[in-house]
C-alpha cells in the first residue's frame, strides 16, 4: 500500500470538513433540495400566476445541462432557469438571485414580475 502524504492527508481532511460543515449548515432537507438530482414536478397558483415546473427532454441554447433537464413555466411561458454549480437556481429574471429549487425560482420571476407579463426568452 503507498504511503499516505502530507498532502493527500491534508486533501483528505478538507473535503471532510467541508461536507460536514455543509452536512451541518444545510440539514438533511435542504441538502436534499441541493442535490443533482432533477427536482419535483410542480404545479400551483402563487400571487394569482400559474407557475409549473418539470422534467425537460433535450434542446434549448445551452442545453439541458444548464436547465438541469428542467422547464419552468409562468402562465404557460417558459422561464430560462439554470442550475449553478452548487445545485442553486436562477433564473433570466432573477439571475443574481439564487435560490435552493425551481419552484422557489419561478415565485422569484413572479415576485420580480409585479403583475408583468412574462415575454419569451429567445435561446439563440
């Protein structure tokens, strides 16, 4: 067995540090709503606007990589959402906004909207 470095000692130690500091932080719920894992079907009335959100099959600018394989949708327009790195969401509306789930990313647009109509967003 090789011997174990310094270096790969102390790797170690942080990545173990980090995960139980975020472990911790976040509790097992939040934890869950970060995951990569394609977040849960919606379909609800938030402020009087219909927002849903679901699984995505392929297409888009960016590609399903960016949406995390997920649509969003306010008043039946679907909202530009994509997943950063750390399993937070943003959205064209809310884009400096993240937020921990698709749902809360669509209330976000519609908090942000006041009453506004969602135009299209063109994905060249």
């Amino acid at each position: 067995m090789p011997e174990l470095s310094r270096r790969r000692a102390l790797a170690a130690a942080a990545a173990l540090t980090a995960a139980a500091a975020a472990a911790t932080v976040a509790g097992p719920a939040e934890a869950e709503e970060h995951s990569h894992d394609t977040p849960e079907t919606f379909d609800e009335i938030y402020r009087g606007r219909r927002i849903q959100g679901r699984a995505s099959a392929g297409g888009g600018h960016h590609g399903d990589h960016h949406r995390g394989g997920y649509a969003v949708f306010v008043d039946g327009v679907e909202l530009h959402v994509m997943r950063n790195a750390d399993g937070t969401w943003i959205s064209v509306v809310s884009h400096y906004a993240p937020v921990a789930t698709p749902r809360a990313a669509a209330r976000a647009a519609v908090d942000e909207l006041q009453g506004s109509r969602l135009v299209p967003f063109p994905a060249n």
